[in-house]
C-alpha cells in the first residue's frame, strides 16, 4: 500500500470521492459542491491534491464576481446556548 493511501491524522484508509467543502471568509459561509477529494475512511478528514487545492484558493479571491447556484438559510446560535 503506497503511503498517500493513508490519513496523515488516523492511519486509516482513503477513498477517493466527491465531497462538499465549507469555506469560512469573514462572516460568510459558502458551500462548494461535489469537489475530488481523498476521503478518510476511518475519521472522515478530506485530501485535495495540489490542483483542487489551488483551484480553492483561486476560487477564494474571486468568489464575489461568481453567481451561486442558489442560497440556503443557515441558523446561526450562540455559543451560551450550547455552554449551558
């Protein structure tokens, strides 16, 4: 088994698939769907090669010119409800 078969974190087994990223920038969240990815079988962490990963960030500088597919609500709590 060749050593990029295997999570960095968990040693466990990768499969390659699509998955859905989220972007944290500032105080908005955006969703970017069906990315190839490396996906831990065992702890779920997620592997881009170098080409999806500059793809991101090239992504990242210009994604307020970009039309999305469509928006989502997303509920937003305080972190006091979750501490009590």
């Amino acid at each position: 088994m060749r050593e990029k078969d295997l999570c960095d974190l968990c040693g466990g087994k990768l499969k390659h698939k699509k998955v859905d990223l989220e972007l944290h920038i500032q105080k908005e969240l955006l969703i970017c769907e069906g990315l190839p990815a490396d996906v831990c079988k065992q702890c779920g962490e997620k592997y881009f090669d170098a080409k999806v990963s500059a793809k991101i960030d090239e992504f990242v500088k210009k994604y307020k010119k970009e039309k999305p597919l469509r928006y989502i609500p997303v509920p937003v709590f305080s972190g006091n409800l979750v501490l009590e």
